[in-house]
C-alpha cells in the first residue's frame, strides 16, 4: 500500500478530536513536516500540548523543542525546560539529553 499523507492526517484528526493523546501527537508531527497539510508551527505547537497536558512524553518532548526554538511559540528556555522535565521524569531519552543540552547553556 502506498504512503498516503493526507488519508493519515484524516485518519489522525479523527482520533485527535476524540482525545487520543498518540494522534494529537502524530497529527502535530505531520503539521511540523507539512506531511499531508501545509506546515503550521502554530497548529503543531497546539496539537502537541493537548497531548502533552495529558501526559505524552513524545509531545512534551517536542513542545519543549519547540519552545526552545521558538517554532509556533515565542521562545522561552524555561518553557522549554518545564516540558522536558515533565518528559524526562518519564524517561524519555531525547528529553533527557536536551535537557542538559539546555541547562549547560545557563551560566
């Protein structure tokens, strides 16, 4: 079966606005590439909190990258270390590494 973007953001959407934390994710994912939709920081930064507030590591993650980047956000490195605490507490790898990539920065 071939890729198909915009059949997979359809099928995310669906299950996004039921609540499902893994689609709020992925979706953000596919508004952050422009994977089946144009991209949309913004859009992204929105879909990855929803997940985030409910718990999703993945989404912490990549709000708190977004945050310390200021993609769809404004910037702020203490938002960005709230959220990959929060991810990091759950043992999220790449949450763990940005992190201390963020706090060396602090004089």
């Amino acid at each position: 079966m071939a890729r198909d973007d915009t059949e997979a953001v359809r099928w995310y959407r669906k299950a996004a606005d039921q609540g499902n934390s893994d689609a709020q994710f992925s979706l953000g994912w596919m508004y952050a590439m422009g994977r089946g939709v144009a991209r949309d920081d913004a859009g992204a930064a929105r879909l990855y909190r929803k997940a985030a507030d409910q718990g999703n590591a993945k989404a912490q993650r990549n709000l708190g990258l977004m945050y310390e980047t200021g993609s769809g956000v404004v910037q702020s490195d203490a938002e960005a270390k709230r959220w990959f605490q929060k991810a990091a507490d759950q043992g999220q790898p790449e949450a763990m590494a940005a992190l201390r990539r963020l706090l060396d920065k602090v004089p």
